[in-house]
C-alpha cells in the first residue's frame, strides 16, 4: 500500500515523472501484445521500467540491429514452429524439459524457469527469422543437417556457439543448390526437384573437414 501521509509535499514535476513512467509502461505493454518490434530512440530510460514488470524477451538494440525485439515467450515460440514446424516432442527435446512444459510456455501459463532457455527460445526464433526472409524452402530439414564438424545448426545454438555464421552459411548452400538446379537440365524434365542433400552429415563450404 502506498503511503499518503506525503501526499500534500509532493511537487509538480514528480506527477509528469509518474505519467511518463506509465506511458512508457503502458506503450510498451500494447506493443508486446502485437508480438511486433519498434524503434527505440533511448532504449536505457524506459528498460529499467520494463524488464523487472514483463515477461518478455529483449533483445537490446546495437549499432547493426537498431530494433528491440519485445516478443514473449509464446509469440517466439509459435513463430519458430511456424517456420521450423517442429513436433511439441522435438522442442521437449531441444529445451530439455516435458512436452506439458512447452504446452504451459504457449498458453502463457508459466514461462521458462532460467535464463538459458528464454536466450535458447529467442535464438532459434531469430534463426526462424532469417530462414523465412531467405526464401528457404524447408527449413526444418536445414537445421538438423549435422553440417558442422558433425553439430547441427541446433547444437551449435545450445552450445552458445556463433550460430549467426552457421545459419548464413545453411542459407547460402541452399541458394546455391537451388540455382544449380534452375540451370541444370533437370529443372526442364519432368523429374522433381530432389532435396537429398538435406539429410546428408555435411556440405560443400561447411567447417567440416
């Protein structure tokens, strides 16, 4: 309970202080439930009033990445099976908890108990990001490719590993295939295209040796 008994000391300016802090709350607050980013001219001022009061995942801004990323748990988690179209077993797996768990983080019912698995959560969204601008046509096959020295784009993920290099190189072997086969013979026969190469322990350009 607040206490009034200072009530008639108060100034002026403390009242514009508390609208700000509100609108600054309250701003954030409509635009978490879009689930969207926005721009943010002083990320410093308002995300001390943010994090300790909402259950979102901030990815702060940096000179190359002038967005704040403020989706929740839930909207990360349903763009990442949107785009990777993973089974509720296979994010059990991957976050290393029970399936009930991932079920409760979509509903909203709880959220993640550490701070590894929000970053695990946010990170494999983002890699859901990048597969979608580029056009990937499965991407839930290209993450699994053990590609690196025998890891996957998900284990280098988990392991905190540069999974930002790793998600580019996925991205630059899959267009190069793509326009192989657009100028190859085949892409003119009636045989379909043939994704083989997904399943295969590495590719051309990869780290392995």
């Amino acid at each position: 309970m607040y206490d009034t008994a200072f009530a008639p000391t108060r100034k002026p300016s403390s009242y514009a202080s508390e609208f700000k802090t509100v609108a600054v709350l309250g701003a954030t607050l409509f635009l978490s439930s879009t689930g969207g980013n926005f721009n943010t001219g002083n990320m410093a001022h308002w995300l001390g009033y943010v994090k300790p009061k909402i259950s979102l995942i901030i990815d702060e801004p940096t000179q190359t990445g002038p967005k704040a990323d403020v989706r929740s748990v839930a909207v990360h988690l349903t763009n990442i099976r949107n785009v990777l179209s993973p089974t509720m077993s296979e994010l059990a797996v991957i976050f290393g908890v029970s399936r009930q768990a991932v079920y409760k983080w979509l509903s909203e019912e709880s959220t993640p108990d550490d701070q590894d698995k929000m970053s695990l959560i946010r990170n494999l969204s983002l890699v859901a990001d990048k597969l979608s601008d580029s056009g990937v046509a499965k991407p839930g096959s290209l993450i699994k490719m053990r590609a690196f020295e025998g890891n996957s784009l998900i284990d280098i993920i988990r392991q905190k590993g540069n999974w930002e290099t790793a998600v580019e190189v996925l991205i630059s072997e899959d267009q190069a295939m793509s326009e192989a086969y657009a100028k190859s013979k085949i892409a003119e026969s009636k045989t379909a295209k043939n994704d083989d190469w997904l399943s295969s322990e590495s590719i051309p350009g990869s780290t392995e040796k």
